[in-house]
C-alpha cells in the first residue's frame, strides 16, 4: 500500500479514533466470553457429570450455569453495543465524506465540472463512499476481535492437549491456502463487476440529468438498448461472484468437517497416546469451529480493504485538488458600478486550443439582458 494511501486513511480514521478504540475493548471481551463458554461446559461434563457429582467445593452445575447464562447475556449486550456503535461510526463516516464531495463540487471551478462528467462524481458521492463505510464497519473493529480469538483458541487448545491441537491445525493452513486463492479470483471478479457498475450508474445518472436532451432528439430507442446492454452485463458479471462465494462457504464446511474427523479419530485410535475426556473432545470440536470462521473473515477482509482503498483513492483524487477550488474571498472589490460590460476580441479555451470563445466582441449596456448559445454535443440521428 501507497504511503499516500495511508496517509489518506489515516487522515478519515483520526475523527473516529476513539471510537475505534472503545469499540476494539469491546469486541476482545466478546470475544473472551466466546471462548470462555464453551470451556465451562467442559468443566461441568469432565468435572461433573462424569464423576456423578453435582457440586464440587463451592462450584455446583446450578453456579456455573448461572455464571454461563451471565456471560452469555454481556457478550449479546456488549454486541449490540458494538453492532449499534460501529453502524453509527461508518454512518458518521459516510455523512462527512460525502459533504465534503458535495462542497467541493459546489466550490469547483467550470474547468473541473467541464473535465468530470456530473455522472462519475454521482458515482463518487454513493457508490464510492459506501464502499468505504464497510471498511468502518466490518474490518477495523472485527479484525482486532478476530485476532484476539485466534490466539485465545489456540492457547487453550494447546493447554488441552498439545498432540491433539497439532493434528487440528494442520487442516488450517489448507483452510487459509483455499480462502487466499477462491479470495483472489473473487477479488477480480468483483472488480470487473464494480467497473460495469460504475459504468451503469454514470450512464443512469447522465441519461436521466438529460432526459429533455434526449427526448428533442428522439434518441429514447439507442438509449434504451445501451441501457439494457449495460444490464445484462452488469448481471452476466455477477454470476462469478456467486459462484465462488458459494465455493469457498462450501470448502470451509468440508475443512471443518474432516477437523472434527481428525479429533473423533484420534480420541477414538489414542493417536500418540491421545486419550482425552469426553468434555476436552466437547471443547476442541466446538473451537476448531470457531477458529474456522475469523480465519476465513480476515481473508474475506482483505478484499474488503482493497475495495476501499480504492474507493479512498478515487475520492481523494478528487478532494486533494485544490487547484479546482475556486477563491471566493479573494479579488477586488468594485466600486461605482455602472452595469456596462464590453468584450473586445476574447478568446477563451478550457484547455489548450479547445476554443470556447473566438475573437469574441460584443457590448452589453446596463438593463440590457442577452443570451450565450453555444452547440449541444448531442447531435440528431439522420433519418
């Protein structure tokens, strides 16, 4: 990644950097208490109800119960907490990008909007600041909590039974092998289906904006065919990504299922001198599940950040060019008006010898209201 690419991300975070960081506390406790339950289960089949005893010191199931059901109902709080804050954060997010897009289109000169098509910045204020809330919302904070479960998952399990985990893990670099290279084939899938996307939101937002244009010109029946092509191709781009999402969903479940072979196996076989306690063989079932699911997320996450970044990167390929801006408060202040203005041989081009205006002169007297008329870039259709 660019050093002006992180600069730039950097420069949206920093507003919300305390946000993040609250919500990143948040998801590490969701995700201990996720770890956590199933481990107290353990303790009262292995601890327990195999030794035929309902309580143990202190401890009695009715306890630990009481403690799983109050872990359970923090971890959905602390959720919907999460949920709700980094909903509003990416809302946030999306309300200051695009205000700045708007002001800065509002403030630009003619030059810019004559180089911009008014469909590529409509793109820029939906499509491309959308991309970027997904990046508040499902990376930043999930990817903290994702990490914090893998270590918490492994520790535990190598506690448990080292051999056993050994066997376990072998699967996961297959797991992450098979995520990388389905996730790579989505990733161009799904920039191809962003391209044409963009391309129909540019052509609906500028055959809508001139509508009445085309309507003079009678050109509904091109438009219409142009517009049902960019459909069916934007369609025909969507059946990939489909197919490899479904792909990888339908891989993860065959890697997770030969997992739990592998420990049923080697509980069953004493693989290495496996001989484990049906809560321990409970615990590594239900953690090889769990580790399955952020591995795949962080993977899945990478696209999700490349599809950002270069969404930030279009943005700010805009915002960044303040040549564009137009300088209201600067300029002289005019005194004794009369209202007359007169052009004496003018010559105007927004770039290079594209001339506007040729040697233009005419006089406007004060009262008097006249009317520029220049060509329409739509011609007619010979009939």
């Amino acid at each position: 990644m660019k050093n002006q690419t992180i600069h730039r991300i950097l420069k949206m975070l920093k507003p919300q950097k305390k946000a993040i960081i609250i919500i990143s506390i948040l998801a590490i406790i969701i995700s201990i208490c996720e770890v956590i339950r199933p481990y107290l289960i353990k303790i009262v089949i292995d601890d327990y109800l195999s030794a035929g005893l309902w309580q143990k010191g202190i401890m009695t199931i009715g306890t630990i119960g009481a403690i799983y059901i109050a872990i359970v109902l923090i971890g959905n709080i602390l959720d919907f907490i999460v949920t709700t804050a980094t909903s509003m954060m990416g809302e946030n997010v999306i309300y200051s990008i695009r205000n700045k897009l708007y002001k800065y289109a509002q403030y630009a000169n003619t030059t810019f909007h004559d180089k911009t098509p008014a469909g590529t910045l409509f793109v820029r204020i939906t499509n491309d600041v959308e991309d970027i809330t997904t990046l508040f919302k499902e990376v930043i904070t999930t990817f903290v909590k994702d990490i914090v479960m893998i270590i918490a998952l492994i520790i535990i399990m190598v506690s448990l039974s080292y051999e056993l985990a050994l066997l376990c893990f072998a699967v996961i670099p297959f797991v992450i092998l098979t995520s990388v290279i389905i996730t790579r084939i989505s990733n161009k899938v799904r920039e191809y289906s962003k391209n044409v996307k963009t391309k129909l939101n540019v052509f609906l937002a500028e055959s809508i904006y001139g509508v009445k244009i085309i309507k003079i010109f009678n050109r509904q029946h091109e438009k219409e065919k142009e517009c049902a092509g960019l459909s069916e191709e934007f369609f025909k781009s969507r059946i990939p990504t489909a197919f490899t999402e479904g792909f990888l969903i339908g891989m993860m479940t065959v890697f997770e299922n030969i997992g739990v072979a592998i420990i049923v196996c080697a509980s069953v076989n004493h693989f290495w001198g496996i001989n484990l306690e049906v809560g321990v063989i409970y615990v590594f079932i239900t953690y090889l599940k769990q580790i399955f699911e952020p591995i795949n997320r962080i993977v899945e996450n990478f696209e999700t950040i490349q599809e950002a970044v270069v969404s930030i990167n279009k943005i700010y390929d805009i915002l960044d060019k303040k040549e564009y801006l137009e300088d209201f408060e600067s300029g002289k202040k005019l005194e004794n008006i009369k209202g007359k203005i007169e052009f004496k041989n003018v010559w105007f081009a927004y770039k290079e010898e594209n001339w506007v205006l040729k040697n233009v002169s005419f006089t406007i007297e004060p009262g008097q209201s006249i009317a520029l008329v220049g060509k329409t870039r739509i011609t007619a259709k010979q009939q």
